[in-house]
C-alpha cells in the first residue's frame, strides 16, 4: 500500500531517495522496483527494520547494494548535507513533537533541487477519530497533532519551498479507523473490525479494479493521507 506515487518524481539512474521513518519498509519495496536508484531507510524501531529486511530480501532482482538501511532518529540524521535527490517522510511528522526539529534534518541532507514528499494524516477523517475516542489520541507513540493543509504549505514555505502537487490516498481505510475508534480502538475481535481488516487485505493483495476505482473516487472527498510534493522554489 504505497502513499506516494513514484512515477512522478522522476527518479534516474544514481538517484539516492531516503525514506525517513520507513517503518516496516513499503514504500522501501516499491523503490527496489526502480532500476539503478540507491534507496536509503532509517527507523527509530529495530523490529520495523528487521522487517523491510527481510520483506526486501524476498524482492526478484533486487540488489541488496543499492540499499542501505540503518536505525537513526529523524531529528539527527546520520547523513551529509545535501547527500539525498529525494526525502520521503511518509505518516511520520504526526507522531514527533519536535517536528520543526525533524523537518529542518530533512531538508539539511535535500540537495538544493531535490525533491521533498510529505504525507500526513488528512485533517477531517483524523479528526473524526479523535472525537470518537479518547484512547486513541492519547495513546502512547500515538499521534500527537492533526495538520491543516495549510499549516504543512507554510511550514515548507518559509523554507523556500513550493507544492507543486497535491494527493489524497486511502479513502477506503477511513471507516476502518473510525470502527476501530467506535468499539475501542485495540478491539480486534469486533466482527466489523475483523471483516473490514480482511477486505482491505485483499484489496492489497489482489488490487481488483473496481475496488481501485471507488478508492480512486473517493479520495477527493474522504482519503485518510494527504500527500505534499515540494521542491525548492
């Protein structure tokens, strides 16, 4: 389930991309399928970082040289100043509260013309979620903020930098959240949780074209990630 879409970011031959709080590695594995481009993960979570290990390491024709990965903490990267072409930060910048911190470490290892993709949860669906449950809001390595579109464009501005493009992703795991929320946000045994669990999994596995489609619609209205493609103005 990737958030950002590759094919607009024009990556080539050489390129060195970082996914900064790559997790359990999915936006690493769509990476690998992108000929000659060096791609960097890190993650405070070794367990996360065991996984895209291993998950990479089940990829055809993937080479293991073209990627690094390394537990580091987004607020100090262990990189050079301008090492990257590209900086992914996918569904991270919610769970920092030193996120001016994190965000002045992401452009710091951005070469001058590169290419920044934020994705933060949307406004509206996580708002949803916080009223209708407190233990989520408050959990533990929870999410500590919801952003405005706004709030992300000015953040970047005074940084010099420009969106030039806009995406909503994942409509379609909204009300999977807010049942979650609704019947206690760790209930997995709640019959709605467990089925709606398995049709997003399926949907992942198989990608059937009608499902595709009504997320494709959908996301304008109600998708559960915004997504910010900046580069320097």
């Amino acid at each position: 389930m990737l958030t950002v879409d590759f094919p607009e970011l024009g990556l080539q031959l050489g390129n060195a991309v970082l996914d900064a709080g790559c997790g359990t590695g999915r936006h690493l594995r769509g990476l690998a399928g992108i000929p000659g481009v060096r791609y960097f993960g890190i993650d405070t979570k070794k367990e996360d970082l065991d996984k895209a290990c291993a998950s990479l390491a089940e990829i055809p024709g993937s080479s293991a040289d073209n990627c690094h990965i390394a537990r580091a903490d987004i607020r100090n990267l262990p990189f050079s100043d301008g090492f990257f072409d590209c900086v992914i930060c996918s569904e991270v910048l919610e769970h920092i509260w030193e996120h001016e911190q994190a965000l002045e470490e992401l452009i710091r290892v951005l070469k001058p013309k590169g290419s920044l993709v934020i994705s933060v949860p949307r406004y509206f669906p996580e708002k949803i979620c916080w009223l209708l449950s407190r233990a989520y809001r408050n959990e533990e390595g929870g999410h500590v903020r919801i952003y405005k579109k706004d709030k992300v464009l000015n953040m970047l501005k005074k940084y010099g930098f420009k969106c030039w493009k806009i995406n909503y992703k994942h409509a379609l795991h909204v009300p999977y959240w807010w049942i979650k929320c609704l019947v206690g946000h760790k209930n997995e045994s709640n019959l709605l949780v467990k089925y709606y669990k398995k049709f997003l999994e399926w949907d992942i596995m198989h990608k059937p074209f009608w499902v595709r489609f009504l997320e494709e619609f959908l996301n304008p209205f109600m998708g559960k990630s915004i997504v910010f493609y900046f580069k320097k103005d």
